[in-house]
C-alpha cells in the first residue's frame, strides 16, 4: 500500500505492492486455497476488514496507496476505512464506474491502482475532488505513498526504478524483488525500516498471463511466511 508498481509482461501483465507499516500492527490474514464463497481474494487488515490489495474471478486487481497527490492532516472522523472501499468496488462488475459515483465524502485522501480488462486506471481521491487518469499498459509505472514519501522521494524512487528497467525487464517475483533490493536506503529506499517505527512488512504480487495461470502470492519479508493461490485467467 506505500509501493506500488504495474508492469507489462510478455504473456501479459504484474501488480506488485510493497506494505510500510507499524510492525506492532496485527499482520493481514490471507486464504491460498482460492475463492471459496467470496468474489475475491487477496491480504485482510484484521483491525479494519478491509484490504490494500484485492483480486478477482475476472482476474481484475484494485490496489490502494494511503493519500492522495500530496500527505494530508488526518483527522479523527473518518467515515469509513479506505480498505473497506477497495473491498466492495472488487465486487463491482465496472469498478471504475462505480469509483466514479461512489460517495467519497469523509474519507480519507487515497490512490488505486486499478486494472480491469487488462487496462491500468489511476483513481485518485484528494479528499476534496476525485480524479481518473489512464497511464499506458504498455509501459511500467511506480507509484509512492503521499503519506510517507514527499516529492524529491517520490522523484528519487522513481528514478532508480526507470533506471533498473532500462537493463532488466520485471516478470516475476524474483526479478521485482531484486529491484527492490537494488536500492539500499533504509528511509526512502524500496524496503525502509524507519527506526522500527515504520517498516516494509509484506510484499503482495499479482502475476496475470492472457490464457493462462493467474497467481497472486503473498509472503511477510521478516518472516518468511508465505501464500499463494493460483487460477485460469
């Protein structure tokens, strides 16, 4: 929910998300057996029940970045989770049409990273107005949480990733994760550890190949617990 990165492959296309959190914070709970009865899987936040990263059927993915543009001031009475937003527009047949009517009034500023039918979305709500971009699929994107990297962060990460494309193409896990490690910056690198106040715990990754296996996979980066479920696109 804090890194954020879309790139095209060659049988199709990836999502990859980097959570920076509390490591106090209780860890997201995710089922690998599949579906089951739900539209759509993906890591829980148990506090709130909603989720930075969700997928479904469809193989359509939504991923949330806490803020919008720029960080903001929180306040104490927000409406309702922006987890729990990602979770119902996952269950829409046009998530970004109903993003476009959904009532955000009360909530906090928050960016999704949306793909349905193979097309990348960017909907970003500032708190005041909501704002809808299409970035190319055909080329790969990062984005940064407001909230935690201001410009020149965001400017600096942004840098390195493009760089680290120009020499190597992101295709699976093992390649993401090498750019992720490329950077060795422990405040505005890609895996931060702010004194321990704020930390990159997970790494949550979404793989879909056109005809295909879909994966999306989970695992926490300090313990090594890992999680995955698989399904024809």
């Amino acid at each position: 929910m804090c890194t954020v990165i879309y790139s095209p492959t060659s049988s199709g296309w990836l999502i990859s998300s980097l959570r920076d959190e509390d490591p106090k914070r209780l860890r997201a709970t995710f089922e690998p057996e599949g579906f089951k009865n739900e539209l759509f899987t993906g890591p829980i936040d148990p506090k709130g029940g909603g989720s930075w990263f969700l997928v479904n059927k469809n193989s359509n993915a939504i991923v949330l970045l806490n803020g919008g543009f720029e960080n903001h001031v929180p306040q104490n009475n927000y409406r309702k989770s922006r987890g729990l937003i990602v979770r119902e527009l996952i269950q829409e047949k046009s998530p970004v049409a109903t993003w476009k009517t959904t009532d955000l009034h009360q909530i906090e500023p928050f960016t999704l990273v949306i793909v349905v039918d193979g097309i990348l979305w960017e909907a970003v709500w500032d708190g005041n107005e909501k704002h809808l971009s299409r970035p190319d699929s055909q080329k790969a994107h990062i984005w940064s949480s407001s909230t935690l990297y201001d410009a020149a962060a965001k400017a600096f990460r942004k840098s390195h990733f493009q760089s680290w494309c120009h020499t190597l193409h992101a295709s699976d896990d093992v390649q993401l994760m090498d750019c992720y490690k490329s950077l060795e910056d422990k405040t505005n690198g890609f895996l931060i550890n702010r004194d321990e106040q704020i930390k990159t715990l997970s790494h949550t990754l979404f793989n879909c190949s056109e005809g295909m296996d879909c994966r999306l996979s989970y695992i926490e980066l300090d313990t090594g617990i890992a999680k995955s479920t698989v399904w024809k696109s």
